[in-house]
C-alpha cells in the first residue's frame, strides 16, 4: 500500500494455530474437520513459549529477505518490525 509521501506499507496476516495442538484440534472442530487428519496435516509440534521471540525474530529476517528479493526494494526496513513486543500502529 503507498502511503503517500516517502513510504510503502506491506500489510502481512500470520498463522500461527500450527505451532499448538490444541488449537489445531479446536479449529478442526470448530470448522467440521478431521481433527486427527488436520494435526497430521498442518500441526508440526507445540513450540515452548521461551523461544517464540527468537522464533519471529528468525522468521521476520527470512520474511525481510524474502520481499526485498520480490520487490527489489533497496530501502532500509524498520529494524524494530522484526521484535514480536513492538507495538504496532493500525489505521
């Protein structure tokens, strides 16, 4: 999204049901699903609340490189983006 004067904004949604089981079950219920067929589908095992920080921080980097290879985007990103306690302002 342009935003108007010197900055572009690009909007991401992410999921994270994959990362519990139980609410990959609850989900699965939820919307009329398999619940065993969903966890062997898409549930690649709960990850430990102690590293969830360090866990978006590595997939924000590789998010980063990802979009600048796409767009071919030169510009420094904002560095604290990539911390999962930034407070984010939305429209």
């Amino acid at each position: 999204m342009w935003s108007g004067n010197k900055s572009i904004h690009i909007h991401l949604l992410f999921a994270s049901s994959h990362l519990s089981r139980r609410v990959t079950e609850v989900l699965a219920k939820r919307h009329g699903k398999n619940a065993d067929a969903q966890l062997r589908d898409h549930w690649q095992g709960d990850i430990d609340p102690n590293v969830i920080w360090d866990y978006y921080s590595t997939c924000w980097d590789q998010l980063e490189t990802d979009i600048r290879e796409i767009t071919a985007i030169d510009d420094k990103f904002d560095h604290s983006m990539r911390y999962l306690h930034q407070k984010r302002r939305l429209p």
